[in-house]
C-alpha cells in the first residue's frame, strides 16, 4: 500500500509504503494548515479523500 498527499497545486508533499495490513496508519508530515488531497493506492485499488489540515 502506498500514501500519496498533495497539496492544493497538486504537488506531492509526502509519499511512504506500508507493508502488511494495518488497520490505522500514522503519518508525520508537518504539514502546514491548508486543504490536502491524500491519495492511497493498495492494488489495483484507489482512494482519495480530502484532508483539512488547521
């Protein structure tokens, strides 16, 4: 599985691989606040989700 964010001009500010399955991922970014588009590819899978980031 990987993790992708972006921030709001789609430029990627993080990128990780997790191995296994894992019910919760924790990810340190430091990110600033703004709107962030996290994008997990698992597979042939994708999702993407909003993260608002205060």
């Amino acid at each position: 599985m990987t993790v992708e964010i972006f921030n709001i001009q789609r430029q990627r500010v993080f990128r990780q691989r997790f191995a296994g399955r894992q019910p919760r991922l924790s990810v340190e970014t430091g990110l600033i606040p703004g709107i962030y588009l996290v994008q997990v590819h698992k597979g042939q899978g994708l999702l993407s989700q909003k993260l608002p980031v205060l």
